[in-house]
C-alpha cells in the first residue's frame, strides 16, 4: 500500500474513531459494566472508558457505542467471551470493566 494511501486510510479511522468511540451513545435503560452482567443474552454497548489506546483496540474488535453483542459466557471477575459481528472475543476483567451495556429491547 502506498504511504498516500496508507495516511489516508488511517486518517479515516482517526475520524471515525473520535465519531463513534471516543462519545457516549444513549442508553434509556440500566447501564452496567460489561463485567458486572451475570446473564448471557443480547446487549447493546452504550459507552467504552479508557485512554484513545484502549478506545481504538476495541474499535478494531467491532465493539462501539451502539453496537449490539452477544454474551455467550460471562464469568465475573474473570474471563468474558462475548460474540460481535459474528466472531467471538475473549476479554479479561480490566477490559470488560470498561465498557457498559444495556439489554436490547
């Protein structure tokens, strides 16, 4: 990829990044850390805290405010998988205490 088209590219999800990751999205119902919810089901991100590092890895994961997920497994204080746009991720505690959800309707 040439370097033009590379700092275009990056410039692009520099942008989107601050659009959507770096705001709170609204959330009308109870919103609880990620770590914190005991029920698998389907869930919707509302806000993700953090530095612009840990902002943009969970952007690269597909996890935005907004974004509906799936939990498969949650287990507190230790490992979540959860599932987003289709592929399953596995975060740890830290992580999981930074983002908060809400329940789909």
């Amino acid at each position: 990829m040439k370097l033009k088209k590379f700092h275009k590219h990056c410039s692009y999800f520099t942008e989107n990044l601050k659009k959507h990751c770096m705001r709170d999205h609204h959330c009308d119902e109870e919103v609880v850390p990620l770590s914190r919810q005991s029920k698998c089901g389907r869930f919707k991100v509302c806000k993700i805290h953090g530095d612009r590092k840990h902002c943009a890895r969970m952007a690269s994961l597909g996890l935005l405010p907004g974004e509906e997920m799936e939990i498969i497994c949650p287990e507190n204080g230790s490992l979540c998988v959860v599932k987003v746009r289709g592929g399953s991720i596995t975060l740890d505690n830290d992580t999981s205490d930074k983002i908060f959800i809400t329940a789909t309707e």
